[in-house]
C-alpha cells in the first residue's frame, strides 16, 4: 500500500511573486508520520506551518521519495460548492508535524525526505486530550470563574434587573462568542501555544508575547483570592464563626453585630464583625501603599498551599489537567444547586431575586449599562490571555470546536445567570433578618465573597456547614481557572524550545519556575499593605482596557491581515464545513468596532485607583500600574517595528516579512 501526499504551497518570493502549486508525491504509506519537508539544495530557505500527520507509527530507517507529475490532483480534492476553494475530501487524523520547505523558484516541486534516519527524537508528539469532554470541562473551569458569581448578579441588579440581559445577550453574540471560538480554533489549527499561533502573521507576533505578559500578571495576582477563600475555609470549621461577633481581640469597641442597631447618629461610628474581621484579622490593612507593614505568616501559608494545589494539578499537562478539571469544574455547580434550594426557602428570597431580576428600562438610555455588559463579557470569557488558544492546540484537527464555542458561551452565561438567584436569594434573606433595604447589603467582588456572603450565612441555622460549602465552592471555580491560566502560560512558554531540545522533565521543571517565580511576587501581597498592590494589579495589569486592546487586534490581524475568507477556509478543512458568515463579518468588521468603542470609552472616564474611595493612591503607584498596563499593550507595535526595521531591504520589499505560508497535507489510500 502506498499513500498519497498532496501538498498545496503559497509563497511570496521577491523573484517571482506570488504563486501556488499543489505538488503530487508518492511514498509508502509507514514513512508519513515524521516525513520532513524539504527544498531541493538551492534557494532561499523559509521554514512555514504545515497540517496535521496520520496516525502514530514508526519511521522506517530510511525513506526515499520521488517526485511526480502534477497530473490528476484534482481528483484528490473536493470543491465547497462551487467555489473555487479546495478542501480534502477526507478529514485528517490527529497530531502535528513540523517541516521545513525551501523556496527554489528555479524548479518546480519540493522533495521530501524522512526525518527518521536524521535524527530520532527530535520531533516530540504534542499532547491531545484523553477525550473531547477533557476540553470542554477544562475550558468550563478556566472560563466560569469567580466573575460569574461575584460580578454579574451584581451588575445586573445595578443596571436594570432583567433589562440588562438585552445589551448583554447582544454583546455575547457580536464579542463574545466571536472571540471565543476565534482563539479556540486558532490553537487547535496551529497546534501552538498562545505564541506560535502568530507564525500566521509574523509581523503580529507581538500579540502572543502580549497575552503571555496578561496571563503571567493573572496567574500572580488571582491566586491572592484562592489564598482568601482558603483561610476563611479553614476557619468555617469551628463551632462559631469567627467573623459572627465581636467578642475576639481583632474588633475595635465600634464593633456592631446586628445592622438594624445603627442609628443615624452613630452609624458614621459603628463597623461590623465580618468587615472588621476581613480587614483586621485577615488582611491587617496598613494606611497605604507606601506602608507595606510586617508579612502574615497565616496568609503565606495559605498561599503556599494553593500554589502546591495548582502545580500538582498542572505539572504532567493535559492528561492529568483533564481527570481533574471534571471534580473541580463541576462540584461549583453541586454546591450552587445546593444553596439555591436553601437560599429559596429562606424568608426575603422572594424579594430579593425580584430585586434582582425586575426590569428597569429607563437603563437601556445609559452608556454605562451597555459598557458594563461588554467588560462583563470579555472579564467571564476569558478572552485575550491566550489560555484558550492553548486549550484547543490539545484537541484533534477534526473536532468541531464551531459547535464546543456555542456551548461553552451558553454554560458561561447561564451558569452567570443562575448564580445570581443564588446570591440575591441570600442577600433577600440577610436584609429582610436585619430590617434594611437589600441595596444597603448588595455587593460586587471580594466584598460579596469575604463580607457579605460570609454575614449571610452567620444568621443561617448550622453556619459553619454553609459557610464551609460556600468557600469550597469559592475555591474550586478559583482554581481550575488558576492551573489552567497556568498552563496556558506554560504552553506558551514551551512552544518556544526547539523540537530537538526534549528534556525529560522539562515540563514539570517550566511549572515549578513559574510557580515559584509568582509565588515570590505573591509575598507581596501577603503583607499589610498587600490589598493596596493586589488591587493595583487588579485595576491595571489584567483589566479591561488591556484585554480590549488584545481581542481588537487578535480580529484584526485574524480578518485582514491573515484574511477573514483564508481563516474560514481553514476551519472548514478542520470541521468539514464553513460556519456561519456571521463569524467573518464579526472578526472584519462588528467585534473590532465594539472593543475599540469600550477601550475609548474606559480611556476617556479614565478615574485615578481608590481603595475604598477614601484612599487616593500615590502619584508613583499610578506609575507603577500604567507601567504593568503597557508592558503588555506596547509588546504588539514595539514587536512590529521591531521586525520591520530589522529586515532587509526596502520598505517597499517589507511586506515580504507577512507572506502568507501554507502547507496542506492531505493522505489517503491508493489500492
């Protein structure tokens, strides 16, 4: 048996511009697997991407080819309908394959050599997911985070209850969903981290080592809240909650236990148990950023266990990432389940999720309400860090990931959605026990998982138990995201390696120095002054102007840099068949337009960071965040200046540097 290589090549050559070939090679079929391909000995040499190999099987110790006629390759190939571009008739199996291709303008052909007898090894087998539900649950847990349930609930109730579900739904289906799929199928196409993937457009790689810079900065700071929700964990486990009363020698004597107490002549006086708890005993807050104060040895070692949680859960890739994604993604849900069903049958539920889901419609007329709900989407989707394009490198050439990007984005939304009956079901009950109006108890972020939350469940009957459900939930939605923003971070940063560099322990050695490498940042945050740098990271490093400008230029360079219509067609030769042409409008056009009009919007009502809004933060600490900001948005034009000026030649020979290379292998049987 033999097999049939069919290879359609696209080069820019300054001697005879653009042209393609499809070039016809005959050779036994064991020899594919680890075939390199390579030009005749002259020419400029340029090393370009190439699809996916067959099945795993041995090299023989030699391989011979020859090159044949051009004669019958169409019937290789199968039209899309009437158009003029060719897709394989037969979908590829899994794995990836390096080569290498000469240009030689003088002859025609390439002649393609085995890689066995060259050297054994140099080529490794890129990992794929145990199963294709290893993917979805991985990308679950990465993208259903503590956003989802701290953070929509509450913007919804802030910008109309129900009504804020029409900007939000828009923006899922012009942005979101996009995006999503955008940096999903780009991985899985290129079979690259969130680096590599960028060799389409060479000239843009700048992007890769910008989503690399926002992920590290959000592995290092996202951790601080799993080290939080550890501690309050561990101290669940006690008869009386610590944070129920007043009686412990953290509280100040305006310590107040019940909220109904308060008059408005003392009110201005008076601090509750829970926030004197977060902020004295947890977080033993200094007066400002230039007070670091003493380290809490408590914190630091809660934070040392979470890191040895993430790195044992990331250290062997995605054969042991995907076992445990299915506990750690899913048990939220149980949980959330579970409290729901409490939180419902608790009197002021009722009010509280009509609070919560009652339209206002007079909001739709706000600006703000239209770009909360678009920060909301790229924040919960996870996009721009490059995680998600590393997740899908692992899946096999042929998966549908069209179809995994409509599901996945239906998960994220509705589990945001349903975590809000959850939390105002709760905060209902917390306001109607204490006599108040629930806008007095509604919270968003850190201060509904540590305060609010938290107070709620001391006035339940059998506290310890829903508070010990709560933080272990806070937990796990915290987690998968960490070790798989992790190992997106890792991938990146191993995609860079030669081929031939395979040390035995080079994975887990990469997982240890950047464990080890953020861990140290992270004592930082562990001091007194250590919310003041935790939220200088939060506001800048990862916040929604960066990943805004990271999603615009991903459409961009996608749309018309590399071409809308190319990257169709490459889906479609991954899936079988185009989608939707909803998509390409959405990456040239609807998505760029959205995320530039929120940046611009977030630049111009740019406010300077407050903690708290009493505390302004320093000249020199503004500095310090701009500084973590651009570090990652200038990574795309320093990088492309970079490349243009260090190239040879002419401006007017410059756009050589972005010549579009493809290979297309495609082998089947021949009787």
């Amino acid at each position: 048996t033999e097999a049939t290589l069919l290879v359609r090549e696209e080069q820019v050559t300054e001697e005879t511009g653009l042209s393609a070939r499809v070039n016809f090679l005959r050779f036994p079929a064991a020899a594919f697997p680890r075939t390199a391909l390579q030009s005749c000995s002259s020419g400029k040499r340029e090393l370009i991407r190439v699809m996916e190999k067959t099945e795993k099987q041995s090299l023989p110790a030699a391989t011979s080819l020859s090159l044949l006629d051009e004669s019958n390759i169409m019937s290789h190939y199968v039209t899309n309908g009437g158009g003029n571009h060719l897709y394989p008739s037969a979908p590829m199996a899994n794995g990836s394959l390096v080569a290498t291709v000469a240009a030689c303008p003088e002859k025609k052909g390439v002649v393609v050599t085995g890689g066995a007898g060259a050297s054994p090894g140099a080529y490794q087998e890129r990992e794929t997911w145990t199963r294709q539900m290893d993917f979805i649950m991985s990308c679950v847990g990465f993208a259903v985070g503590l956003g989802n349930v701290w953070r929509f609930p509450y913007l919804c109730y802030k910008n109309g209850g129900g009504v804020f579900l029409i900007p939000y739904l828009l923006i899922v289906f012009i942005g979101g969903i996009p995006i999503f799929f955008l940096e999903i199928a780009l991985g899985q196409f290129m079979k690259a981290g969130s680096i590599n993937v960028w060799n389409i457009a060479p000239l843009f790689k700048g992007l890769g080592y910008s989503s690399m810079v926002i992920v590290f900065f959000c592995n290092t700071y996202y951790i601080m809240v799993l080290a939080w929700g550890f501690y309050y964990l561990i101290h669940s486990f006690t008869a009386n909650l610590p944070w129920a009363s007043c009686d412990n020698p953290w509280n100040s004597p305006s310590c107040s236990e019940i909220f109904h107490q308060i008059t408005c002549n003392n009110s201005y006086f008076l601090t509750f148990c829970d926030f004197e708890f977060s902020r004295n005993k947890v977080l033993n807050i200094s007066s400002g950023l230039d007070e670091p104060g003493s380290m809490s040895w408590e914190l630091t070692l809660c934070l040392m266990a979470v890191w040895i949680m993430v790195y044992f859960c990331v250290w062997k890739g995605v054969k042991s990432t995907g076992k445990i994604v299915y506990f750690t993604a899913t048990f939220p849900y149980v949980v959330l389940i579970i409290l729901f069903v409490r939180g419902v049958t608790l009197p002021g539920a009722y009010e509280g999720i009509m609070y919560y889901i009652k339209p206002n419609w007079s909001k739709l007329q706000e600006a703000q309400v239209w770009i909360d709900a678009g920060t909301q989407i790229f924040f919960s989707y996870a996009i721009g860090l490059g995680a998600l394009t590393a997740l899908g490198s692992y899946n096999r050439f042929n998966n549908d990931c069209y179809k995994d990007a409509f599901v996945l984005a239906l998960i994220n939304s509705g589990t945001s959605f349903f975590a809000g009956f959850v939390v105002f079901s709760i905060l209902g009950f917390m306001a109607a026990e204490q006599g108040v109006d629930i806008s007095q108890v509604a919270e968003s972020g850190p201060g509904l998982a540590f305060i609010a939350y938290p107070k709620a469940v001391s006035l339940m009957p059998v506290a310890p138990l829903w508070a010990a459900l709560f933080f272990f939930m806070l937990l796990m939605l915290g987690l998968d995201s960490q070790f798989v923003g992790v190992e997106g971070f890792v991938t990146g940063i191993l995609d860079l390696f030669p081929a031939s560099y395979n040390h035995k322990y080079k994975r887990e050695i990469a997982v240890a120095l950047c464990c080890g490498l953020c861990f140290i940042i992270d004592l930082s945050m562990v001091t007194q002054g250590g919310m003041y740098v935790f939220q200088l990271f939060d506001y800048y490093s990862a916040s929604g102007m960066t990943l805004l400008w990271q999603a615009f230029w991903e459409c961009v360079v996608v749309a018309w840099v590399y071409g809308a219509d190319r990257f169709m067609d490459d889906v479609a030769r991954m899936i079988g068949y185009r989608p939707f042409p909803w998509m390409k409008w959405c990456w040239a056009f609807i998505t760029p337009c959205v995320c530039i009009g929120i940046f611009l919007f977030h630049l111009v009502n740019y406010k300077p960071l407050t903690y708290n809004t009493d505390y302004i933060y320093p000249w020199w600490g503004e500095v310090i965040g701009w500084c973590m900001a651009l570090s990652s948005m200038l990574c795309i034009p320093v990088s492309l200046l970079y490349k243009l000026f260090r190239a040879k030649g002419s401006f007017s020979q410059v756009p050589h540097l972005n010549s579009r290379y493809s290979v297309w292998i495609h082998v089947s049987s021949v009787c």
